[in-house]
C-alpha cells in the first residue's frame, strides 16, 4: 500500500515546483520596498501636523485601511473610494499626496501579484516559501535515490518519508493566501499524498493500540448503547452470554454508518474541491443557497400536504407522498445538472470530478428526502432540519480554493457523534437490546386502566389499518383472562420488568399519543 515507484516524470514535477516557488519568492524579495514605502507613508500621515479636522479624518482612514491591508485589491477599492468623499476636500495637499503614494505603490504592487501590504504577513510568507524549497529539495533527494535504488524495502523506507514531507508541504501551502496557489495539479497532488499519509498513521496507531480488538468492538459498541438507556434511566436485563454478540452487532452497525457518512460527505468535498476550483465564489455560492432552499423547501412539503389534508385517505396521502418525491427528484437532478455544466465550462479538465460530485449531492440529499417522506411524524422537522443546515455547512466549507480536509474531518466527527448518539435507540433496536416493536399477551389485571380505555381495537381487515401500521392496536380476546397487544413497544427489559409504551393513534382523532405502562415478567403469557 505504501510502496510507489518513482520516475524521472516526479524528479521534473519536483525541480520545476521548486523554480516556480524560487521565481516567487524573487518577486517578493524585488517588491518589498513597495511594502516598506507604504509603511513608512503611513507613519508619516500619521505624525505629521495636520488641524483637528484634518486628524479626524486621517485616523478615520487608518483604522479602515488597516482591516483591508493584507488583500492588495481590497485596499487599492477602498482607497479609490475613499478620494471621492465629499469631505476628502478638507484634507491638505501634503495630506492628499501622500494617501495618492499609498495608492500608487498598491497598484504597483497589484501589477506584480503581490496581494498583501502587511509586513508581518510578508515575513511569514517569506518563511513559508524558504521552508517549501527547502522540504522541497529533500524531496529531489529521496526521488533521486528511489529511483538509482533496486531495495523494495530501502524504496518503501524512501516514500514513507517523501509522504511525510508531503504533508509538511501541504501545511504549508493550506497556510497561504489562496491566489499564491496558482499550479492546481501540484496542489491537488500534495493534498493526495498528505491524506496518504494521515491514512497510514492512523493505521499504524491503530495497530499498534489494538483498537481493531474484538475487545474494543464491544466497548464502543456499548457507548453507543448508553445514551439509549441514560435517557430511560434504566439497566437493561440481558443475558451475560449475548452481551459481547450483541455489542459487536452494534459496533459493526455503528461502524458502517460512520465509514459511509464519511465516504460520502468527504468524497462530496474532494470532487468539489476539483471540480469547482477556477470558479468564482459567486458562482459556487449561487449554486449552495439554491441546493439549500430547494431541500429546505421540500423538508416543509408533507407536513404542509399532511396540514391541508390534501389527501382523502391513506392511500392517497402515500400515493401523493410518491409523486411529490418523483418531482422534486427530478427537479432537484436538472439543477444539478444545469450547475455542472457551468462549472465544467470554467474547468474544462475535471468533467469526471464534477459528474462524481453532483452524483454524491444528488446521493446526499435524496437519503434528506427518504427521511422526510417516508418516516416523519409531527416532529420530523426537529430531526431534518439540522441534517441539511449541516449538509450546507460541510458543502460551505470546500467554497476556497485549499482543500482543508482535515477541519472538515474534524467537522464531521462532531456530526457523527451528533448523529450516533441521537440513534442510539436504533442499534439497540437493530440488535433486539430494547426499543423493539413485539406482540404481546399481557394479562388483563395488570393493565392500567387508562390503556384498556383506549380506542385502538385492530381492524379485521389488512387494508383498514394501513394507518396503523407502525401504532399498537389490541387484538379481540375471547378468554377475557389476556389483551393481545399488536405492535407494542418495548423500551427496555430491567430487573425483571418489561417497560412498555403504547404508541396510540385513537380513530376518532388525529393527534398520536404515547403511553409507558410496565408489567412484570411473570404477567406476560407469551
């Protein structure tokens, strides 16, 4: 996995970053006394004599100025605008003079691809580009070598330590201002080897810590239990035997969840971050405020459809339910489609990248839409809206030329987190720990009044309780010694007590109710 065999090709790639960056930092070295002017200006209009009205003004500018000085573009905007204030009139010749030499020295500066006019962030660029050349001239030697050598180990040894200094590089380049990236292939090319590299170090750490134990499988599969049960204030009553079966279970669901959230939402951003990269902001923005409310506007659709009462009766409800999804599908994939056309118009070379990323968009966004339209209650919107704000989030996060992918890591493990705990009812469901829907004979006696009360009887016919489907009914018992409860939920199995909720939707009303009652073992007949 970590093996690769280098060519002639990479000892060019390699040379010829270096002379760019060498051409770059020679411009910088020959501007620098356009940045030491404008400092020194500055200081000048600052402790010359002017009159009170005079040194109002001139600390109105520099307090502005400096917000805008590290972009060159910015600053030559607001200097242009600020000569053309009515009260710009007030200020002396030798004042005026000296704002048009900030100006000019700007423009010069601008003209050169110089794009900042701090002197600290010029230092720190210099540094930057010092230590790229620097890291870049050991990385000529390890592909030197790789290449003369014919060791397999003394070449996997070589590009472990390339890779290293790959992510180094990146660091590097991620810290700079997003124009002084102009060369997209080697760009792309360092982020591909510094995430190579993060790979293999958290393989390795995993390794060496024994987190892929079965040991470890069955804690973190019993994490993602415990917000279920902390909720309930409950212990479960398991078998000894089955814990560590059924913890793994839950790991193994949890784990898959996680890797495919991951792959999907980090794929998303790495062939935006290709696909996008030579369109302009507005564009990109354009393109995730209009995604945003088309999803945000489908998100309201059923419960406004379900509000109305469009539909005369359950089949219709799931029948329009169908044809609304269809619509919005299609919909939702001619936009798609008409944005990546004009982002393949501004990068000719990356067709694949962008079809790729509408595709995991189209992907992402359709399992926001199965959610809504077939598994929402009244309080959907509570679950739904957060997954496309952070949906928005992530996909705002790739709106600059640098592909952070570590913050958007970062990002989305607090989201998952988010996610895993707030689903912590559906793995114990998935494995049968609690949370399950079960038929149960429960003797009459020990059934609160309140639940025999409920008008929830089962229908004898299948079609008559498609509303019903996922609500407890009570099947007709002709021995009157037992209810039989269809669908009932049980919570959680402790201490010898079934804790049981019934989730009611009574036929002569609208609203679902839930209702907790729990029994003793020994009362449950089957």
């Amino acid at each position: 996995m970590f093996e690769r065999n280098f060519t002639y090709k990479d000892l060019e790639q390699v040379e010829t970053e270096i002379e760019n960056i060498h051409e770059a930092l020679a411009n910088v070295y020959n501007n620098k006394s356009c940045i030491w002017k404008i400092s020194r200006t500055l200081d000048k209009l600052k402790n010359s004599n002017f009159s009170s009205e005079e040194e109002y003004l001139i600390d109105v500018f520099e307090s502005r100025y400096v917000k805008c000085m590290n972009r060159t573009n910015e600053a030559i905007n607001f200097l242009q605008k600020f000569t053309k204030r009515k009260d710009f009139k007030i200020l002396s010749n030798t004042a005026r003079d000296l704002i048009d030499e900030i100006e000019q020295h700007l423009l010069i500066l601008e003209q050169k691809d110089i794009y900042y006019t701090n002197k600290i962030m010029f230092r720190g660029i210099i540094i930057k580009y010092i230590k790229s050349i620097r890291i870049l001239k050991i990385q000529k030697e390890i592909v030197k070598k790789s290449i003369k050598t014919i060791d397999i180990e003394d070449k996997k040894k070589l590009y472990i330590k390339f890779l290293k200094n790959e992510s180094e590089i990146y660091r590097i380049y991620n810290n700079l201002p997003d124009k002084f990236i102009k060369d997209k292939k080697t760009y792309i090319s360092h982020v591909s080897n510094s995430m190579l590299s993060d790979a293999k170090e958290i393989i390795a750490k995993g390794i060496k810590y024994k987190i892929f134990s079965v040991l470890n499988f069955v804690v973190f599969g019993a994490l993602l239990c415990i917000p279920y049960f902390l909720e309930l204030k409950r212990v479960p009553e398991i078998s000894i035997g089955s814990i560590p079966i059924s913890l793994v279970a839950v790991f193994a669901i949890g784990i898959s969840l996680t890797l495919y959230l991951y792959i999907l939402v980090f794929l998303q951003n790495y062939f935006l971050f290709r696909g996008w990269y030579e369109s302009k902001n507005k564009v990109k923005l354009c393109f995730m405020g209009i995604d945003f409310s088309m999803i945000l506007l489908m998100t309201f659709i059923p419960v406004i459809h379900d509000k109305l009462n469009l539909s005369s009766s359950s089949y219709e409800h799931i029948r329009d339910a169908g044809c609304l999804l269809k619509i919005c599908l299609t919909l939702h994939a001619i936009f798609l489609l008409s944005f990546s056309y004009k982002f393949w118009r501004d990068n000719k070379d990356e067709l694949s990248d962008i079809l790729l990323a509408a595709l995991l968009i189209f992907i992402s966004d359709l399992l926001i839409l199965l959610v809504i339209y077939f598994n929402y209650t009244d309080d959907y919107i509570l679950v739904v809206i957060p997954m496309v704000l952070l949906s928005f989030m992530i996909r705002f996060l790739q709106i600059s030329k640098k592909f952070s992918y570590r913050y958007i890591l970062f990002v989305l493990s607090f989201v998952v987190f988010v996610l895993l705990s707030s689903a912590s009812g559906f793995f114990v469901r998935a494995v049968g720990l609690a949370n399950y829907q079960i038929d149960l004979d429960i003797r009459k006696d020990n059934i609160p009044e309140y639940i025999l009360n409920l008008n929830i009887k089962c229908q004898s016919k299948a079609s008559e309780d498609i509303e019903f489907i996922k609500y407890t009914c009570i099947l007709d018992d002709k021995s009157g010694l037992a209810i039989k409860f269809k669908n009932i939920l049980v919570k959680v199995k402790s201490d010898g007590k079934y804790w049981l909720e019934v989730a009611s939707k009574d036929r002569n009303e609208s609203e679902i109710d839930n209702y907790r009652f729990w029994v003793s073992e020994k009362n449950i007949i089957n």
